[in-house]
C-alpha cells in the first residue's frame, strides 16, 4: 500500500529514502522517432537495475521487465510504501535523462559566503538537474593549497554531492608562481584553473603546460589579454560605440587561444578552453583538433542566448566576462555546438550581491548566476529554436562536460548510480529570480519565458529535488 506524498517541493530530508524508488511511465528519447520508449526504471540502493524494454540511446541499455503489476491512476504521484522501504514516482510521460554536469561553477567559499555557499550552491545545481559540478578556485583565500581542496571535497561528502574543485594554476591567481600540481592533485584536484584571470607570461604558460603534462593534469583556461580588454566593459562594436562604454576586442581572447594552441602542440598537456566567445575561437579551436591538439572548450547559455544588443537597456546582468558578443559571433559558438567543435556547455555560475550589481553598467562586476537556468535556456535556445537533436544537446550538458572532468556520470544504463533527471520538456516559464535557490539574483535570463522545466532529481537513487 503507497502513501501519496503531496507536498509540492520537499526537501529530501523530510522523508527517510527507500531502498527501492520504481519510476513508472517515464519517456526515453531515442536516437530516432521509432526507438523512442515508454518505459518504468527500478532503482535498488542507488543502483539502476532495469527498465522496461530495450533501448541504446547515449549510454541507456536495459532488457528486463519490470513489476507490471504496480500501477497508479495519477498522472504525476510519488508515494511511499508504508514500510518505507520502497517508493513509486508516476512520472506520467515525463522525460528521463542522466543528470546533468556543470564543469564551470564559483562557489565563492570560503570568503564570500554571502553570495553563495557550498550548500546554497549544491541547492541551486539540484534544482537545475545537475549532481556534478566542477568549481573555480577564485575564492578568499585562493583555492592554491590541498587543505582548501580537501575542505571543499569533505563539506561535499556531506551533502553527498560530487565537486571536482579546480585548483590554482598560479598561487594566488598571481600568474607568477606555479602550484604545487601533484600535491594539489592528489587531495583531490580534478582540473587547474585561474579562471577570471589570464597567464599573461606566455613563458610561463609554457612551463605550466610542460608541468601539466607531467602530472596528466587538466588545464581548464580563462583566456584574456588584458591590453586589448583592461579599458572595455562590453564587446566593441555598434553597441559599445552607441552606448559610450568601452569596448572589449574579440582579439583578447584569440590571441591567447592561439598561444595556448601551439603551446598545447608543443607540449601536449591536456587544454580545455572555457566560456569561448567568438567566431574566430571557433575556428582556431576546430583547426587545432583536426591537427591533432589535445583541446576540448566550453561556451556559456548567455552567449549563445544573447547578443551585444541585449546591453542597450544597461542590463548589468549581462556584464560578463568575456562579453557577449555580436550576431556573427552567436551564430558561428551555436554551429560550433552543433557540429561538435564545442563540446560542453557550462553555466559559468557567479553569483554576486545586490549591491555589486545594482549600480552603474561600468562599476558592476561581472558574471551571472546559472545554475538553474543552464538546461532551460540552453534547451530553448539549441532544441526549440534551433532545431538540435536532443540526444546531441544532451551530451553537452552531461556526457562530455563529466568525460572532460573525469566524472563517471553522464548516462543512464543497467548498473550505473542513479543519477537522474527527470523533465518536462514542453513547459514554459518565465524565470524569476525571487524562487532562486541560490544566495544571489543576478541572473541574465531573469524575466525571460524558457522551456523546460526540471521535475525532479534524483542523486544516488535518491530523491533530492521535486517539483510537480
């Protein structure tokens, strides 16, 4: 006998997890119209154990029936055996797809717990559908020693969540003096990064690739040359002159790509470019992976959701780093997402006070939230506008983002964790940002009507987020 639980958005700590959770009248996309499957999942202890029918759709495979007998005439139920050891959600056509894989997150602790923290952040990524997300070691202090890697792996042990911290390239984000790679690594280090600033001695970034290679550590890199961007606030173009801010040249960031693009050659340490965000990125990084470079790179929603025009209101929210840039620029980073030359899409997450971004367009700092939005606006942009397969999008926010970072996630198959996130693909919301699980507000997509929408999250065979 099932209990209907009807509390709309529960916390997972309000009920005790089953050791069973049966997911019934789940839809699983398939590579084309003809496999797609209605199917029901049994999870035991965290594990996937099967799924009704067979399917091979992105890593799904499961041959085995599962339980016929149980049934529920609602549309959209969770219940609970009265014993509490098993659960059955009626997920009511509702789409199933492995849970999703944020590599580009600033977390701000320690320092800035007022504009999120670790467990604020966990909140937020939950209720966007995402179990792993991967951390910028910009905080106060510097994420530049294992303690502070090892303080970020422990406080998400306990949330039970996955963080892969990026470690510091340089100690204190100097661009000066090399980290100690292997010690970092091994408390747990997954990538090294000085994300929101830029290795200007190219020297240096020589030395550090070499020492990377060494260390088969992955270098995720902030590409800027500061005199072409030091003076600017927004892409240079139309806009920029129009508006009277200064202008940030494309040039900033492609003179350092193709630095690290023969440095990367020379030294075949492993590169992965973030937040890329102009046409001639594009093609620089698709030549250099045709050549053979061991290059991978990400772009944001906001850049491939918006132009420079959206910036002729001041949205302040839009100030980011690197800008978005002109049409041109937008069309050639979603052909890139289409074609597989950009192989992730990351939320670059940067939360900020209030008060660092109500005021004028030139003092606001830079960055948006996105952990909530990084399926919803990016689902809107490339699967409803833009007419990508979903499978392929769905590589991009789980697949390759967690094969980039080393995190064993990003399908759906007989055997895997139960990290799963289950969407209703067809609703439209406009996004508030006042029901935002994050400390900060300062979202780009604020007002703004996306589809999709996350119903629920499952981490381990558990139910952490739910939302009918």
């Amino acid at each position: 006998m099932f209990t209907e639980i009807i509390n709309k958005k529960f916390p997972a700590k309000d009920i005790k997890a089953p050791e069973s959770l049966i997911i019934k009248n789940i839809f699983i996309p398939g590579k084309t119209p003809n496999e797609d499957l209605a199917a029901d999942i049994l999870i035991e202890k965290g594990i996937i154990r099967s799924a009704e029918g067979i399917v091979d759709t992105c890593g799904i495979e499961f041959d085995y029936p599962l339980y016929p007998g149980i049934n529920s005439e609602k549309k959209h139920v969770l219940g609970i055996s009265s014993n509490g050891k098993a659960a059955i959600l009626n997920a009511g056509g509702l789409t199933c797809s492995a849970s999703f894989t944020d590599m580009h997150v600033h977390l701000r602790e320690p320092g800035d717990e007022e504009e999120e923290c670790i467990n604020s952040g966990i909140n937020a990524a939950l209720k966007g559908g995402i179990t792993a997300m991967c951390c910028m070691p910009n905080t106060k202090p510097v994420i530049d020693n294992d303690c502070l890697v090892s303080f970020i792996k422990m406080k998400a042990a306990k949330s039970d969540f996955n963080i892969y911290p990026a470690a510091a390239i340089t100690k204190g984000l100097n661009g000066l003096e090399i980290t100690d790679f292997g010690v970092l690594k091994n408390a747990g280090a997954a990538a090294f990064s000085d994300d929101g600033k830029c290795v200007q001695d190219s020297k240096l970034m020589y030395e550090i690739m070499r020492y990377a290679k060494y260390h088969e550590a992955l270098l995720i890199l902030h590409e800027e040359d500061y005199s072409f961007s030091a003076e600017g606030a927004m892409h240079e173009g139309y806009y920029s002159t129009k508006l009277g801010i200064g202008g940030i040249s494309p040039l900033s960031e492609e003179i350092i790509i193709a630095r690290d693009i023969m440095l990367a050659e020379k030294t075949g340490a492993k590169v992965h470019i973030t937040h890329i965000s102009s046409k001639k990125s594009v093609e620089m990084i698709k030549s250099a992976r045709e050549a053979g470079i061991n290059i991978t790179c990400d772009v944001t929603p906001h850049h491939i959701f918006f132009n420079d025009s959206a910036l002729k209101n001041y949205n302040t929210n839009l100030k980011v780093n690197p800008p978005v840039r002109g049409p041109e620029d937008q069309e050639a980073l979603i052909a890139g997402l289409k074609s597989g030359v950009i192989d992730a899409i990351a939320s670059d997450h940067a939360p900020h006070l209030d008060s660092e971004k109500n005021t004028t367009f030139i003092k606001a700092a830079n960055g948006s939230t996105g952990l909530e939005t990084l399926f919803k606006a990016s689902y809107t942009k490339l699967c409803i506008e833009e007419n990508l397969n979903f499978l392929h999008f769905l590589k991009l926010i789980s697949t390759n983002p967690s094969r980039i970072i080393g995190h064993k996630a990003g399908q759906i198959s007989s055997g895997s964790n139960a990290d799963i996130a289950i969407l209703d693909t067809k609703k439209q919301e406009i996004f508030d940002v006042r029901n935002t699980y994050s400390k900060s507000s300062n979202s780009a997509f604020d007002g703004i009507k996306l589809y999709g929408k996350i119903i629920c999250t499952i981490k381990n065979g558990k139910i952490v987020f739910l939302d009918f």
